[in-house]
C-alpha cells in the first residue's frame, strides 16, 4: 500500500459552516486520523480512500471511505 499521507494537522472549527465548502474524501480521512491519534498508539497510513491503523500490540485495522 502507497503511503500517501499528509504531515499536516487540521484545525477544527465549531462554527464550521457546511453549506459552503465540500470536504474531500482525503480531508475526511485526515481529519479523523488525526481524531484517531488521540485516543490509540500506532502507524496510520492514509492511502486516499482509507486508512490503515497498526497498533503497537500488533493488531491491524483498515477503515474504508467512500464518498456518497
């Protein structure tokens, strides 16, 4: 799997107005990576249409997002 991440961080908006932006499929999947590294120790790789979480225990988790 390519590794395509990002070495950017998101800043969260509460007062983030929907209507006027589309966020892309990788700018979702940024932004919960990040969400992610908060609560679990591993290797997340974000390849554009999913993540892949290796957790320091050695479990493996791939999460897949389509856009719909």
């Amino acid at each position: 799997m390519k590794d395509n991440s990002k070495n950017t961080e998101h800043i969260f908006d509460t007062k983030f107005d929907e209507s006027n932006c589309k966020l892309s499929l990788d700018d979702m999947l940024l932004d919960l990576k990040v969400l992610i590294k908060e609560y679990y120790c591993g290797t997340f790789t974000n390849d554009g249409k999913s993540l892949k979480i290796t957790l320091n225990n050695g479990q493996k988790f791939l999460l897949n997002m389509t856009a719909i």
